[in-house]
C-alpha cells in the first residue's frame, strides 16, 4: 500500500510499520435527509492540517504513533451491497496484516462491514455506539440495508448483550422497545459508559460514532441533525472513558456532511475528535 499525496496529520508513515491504517469510505447512498457524507473524507484530511497533531488534553501525539493513511476506497454510486463487499475486503486486508482499522464515513451503513470482518477474528466483539438515532429499524422504506437500519444489522451479526448505545435521543418507539431486550441503550446521556467500559476492558471493542451525536449548535455539518446533544467538552470525556479499553480492534466515525456547514466549525469538530480518540484508543 502506498500513502495518499494528501493524508490526515500525523498518519504519514509507512504501511509496513504502521500500527494502524486510516481509510475513508466516501458512501452516502441510502442518506434519507440530507446527502453529502460522501465530502467528508476528504474535507478532513484538507482540515486536519490546520488542526496540530499534538494533544494539550492528552499529553500525545500522532507523530508518536505509526500511522498510516491509505486514502479513499472508490465506492460504486448507489451499489451499497458492493461498496460494503469493498470496504470489508480493504478491513480484511487491514486486519490480516496485524493493523488496526480506522475508518471515515460516508453515511452510517459503512460501519457495518469493518464490524463483520473483525467478527470474524474476534468471536467475542463488542460494539460501543454513540449517535443521535437509535439506527435499529428493521427497515427503512422496504429497505433492510440503510443507515437508519445499520445498528440492527450489526446486532444480526454480534447477537445480544454485544451492542452498546449511548447519548440516543431519536428513534421509532418500536426501536426503543424493542432495544430493551436486545442492546444496552441510554437515552439522551452517557452515565453508564464507565461501567460499560469496566466490563469490556478487556474484550475486543469496536467504536462507531456518528457524529450528529452532537448538538447541531456544536455541529451543523451532518445530513440528519437533531437538537439536545452533547458539546465537545462531553466528547472529551467520552473519550477518555474509552481510553481506559485495552484491546479496541477498529474505530469510524461517519456521517460528517461538510457542506452543510460553511464555516468549517463541523470538520474542525470532527478532526479534532478522530485525533483524541486514536490518541486515547490506539495503544
């Protein structure tokens, strides 16, 4: 593999050496507001450098790290079933050469495929998810591969007791029921994230977080954006709740829509939560 001429800061060696490969997954077909999460890969790698790779809350940087940027796979338009096969073959890729994948969406759908390659290493995998939607729909117009189904997809391939959710605050009351039995679901907050961590420090984890997570006063920049979320300050902490895990096996973040925000605040946000959260994850 052979880096991109422009890359995420700090993700500038080699593949070789590198403990974990960035990729971006530019997909936002089954967007049901609106579309653009496709832009979002590369407008963070242009952003990113005007962000620094070192972290004041942290005390780390990327430099200190072995970190690769592939770049973008090129997904079909409107193919979802083939841009999944492509983004969980370039995960397998990732995962057979002892690398640790990190990915940029594109809409939600795209997590689903990082999630059934490393299910197939890891028997025991977990999913710690925060977004504004529940995403546990069965369907979503006639339709069971969605970014409004994508949660209930990754359930269909870990089984219960494997899916944790956090901060949701928009859903079907059927998805909500129905999360009763078969994920661990809060509402609204992230109050039980510490002891969801304690019981999974060990295990193999894997991240998602859509970023309308946040308050569209914080983030603006995202096709689906619902009011009542959290600031970056709670990402924070968030993150530093993940940072005690000690085997994440793959991350994303996703559904970043950078023209929906002109003045650049969104991608700043979400630069600067994909670097914490390597710098915390990522060991």
């Amino acid at each position: 593999m052979e880096a991109q001429l422009t890359c995420f800061i700090g993700f500038e060696n080699e593949f070789e050496e590198s403990k974990a490969v960035l990729f971006g997954a530019p997909f936002d077909g089954t967007t049901s507001f609106k579309p653009g999460a496709r832009f979002a890969p590369n407008a963070m790698r242009e952003d990113s450098w005007a962000i620094e790779s070192y972290s004041p809350y942290l005390d780390k940087d990327l430099n200190d790290l072995k970190l690769f940027d592939y770049g973008n796979l090129e997904l079909p338009f409107g193919d979802k079933k083939n841009a999944l096969r492509m983004i969980q073959e370039m995960t397998q890729s990732i995962i057979d050469a002892g690398k640790i994948p990190i990915m940029i969406g594109g809409e939600h759908l795209v997590s689903l495929a990082p999630v059934k390659a490393l299910s197939k290493k890891y028997e025991d995998l977990n999913v710690i998810h925060f977004d504004a939607h529940t995403d546990l729909r069965e369907d979503y117009l006639g339709e069971a591969l969605s970014h409004a189904t994508v949660i209930r997809r990754i359930y269909d391939q870990l089984g219960d007791g494997k899916v944790n959710q956090f901060c949701i605050r928009s859903g079907l009351k059927e998805e909500f029921e129905w999360a009763k039995k078969h994920t661990h679901l809060e509402k609204f907050t992230y109050n039980t994230l510490e002891s969801c961590v304690r019981r999974l420090k060990d295990k193999p984890v894997y991240i998602t977080i859509d970023l309308d997570v946040f308050d569209p006063s914080v983030f603006p920049g995202t096709g689906t954006p619902e009011p009542g979320g959290i600031n970056f300050h709670h990402m924070l902490e968030i993150i530093s709740f993940l940072g005690r895990l000690e085997n994440v096996v793959g991350l994303d973040i996703v559904e970043l829509s950078p023209k929906y925000d002109a003045s650049g605040v969104s991608t700043a946000v979400a630069c600067k939560t994909l670097r914490e959260l390597v710098l915390a994850t990522i060991k």
